[in-house]
C-alpha cells in the first residue's frame, strides 16, 4: 500500500507533499537531510497521510495536490490545522 503524505517544516512552515510506501521512514530521511528538496528547512511534522491501493494512484494523486486546486483542496482540510 503507498501513501501519499504532506510534512511542514516547524521551522518556516514550508509544505512538502510526496509519496512513499513506508512514510514514518521517509519522514526520518527528510529530518536527517537526506532529500534535497526539504534539506534547508529541518526538521518536518507528518500533517497528512491518505493511503491509496497503488503507486500510480499515488502519483496522480501527489500531482493532484500539488496543483492549484489541490492546494485548495488542502487548504480546506488542514488550513486550520497549519
């Protein structure tokens, strides 16, 4: 099972959405430095996680929230939660 997540930085509150299949890992190699991308901003908070059957799902559905209406979409959800 993949999932696709969001973590933010506690640092500057810089939003990073990706995939995994194991996110609990993946968020330990975000905080250590290992992912270029998230590198300057360390250390992250997991703020969502929603699970999907497959990895193609999970990639339509980290480019989906990555688009303006996912981030809408994200807004609404956890805007009061960030």
């Amino acid at each position: 099972m993949w999932s696709v997540y969001i973590i933010q930085s506690t640092v500057d509150g810089y939003k990073y959405r990706g995939m995994s299949e194991n996110v609990e890992e993946r968020l330990k190699s975000h905080n250590r430095g290992k992912v270029k991308s998230t590198n300057g901003h360390r250390p992250f908070k997991l703020i969502y996680e929603e699970k999907v059957e497959s990895r193609e799902a999970a990639r339509n559905r980290e480019k989906y929230l990555k688009s303006a209406a996912g981030r809408k979409f994200i807004q609404k959800i956890i805007g009061d939660l960030v």
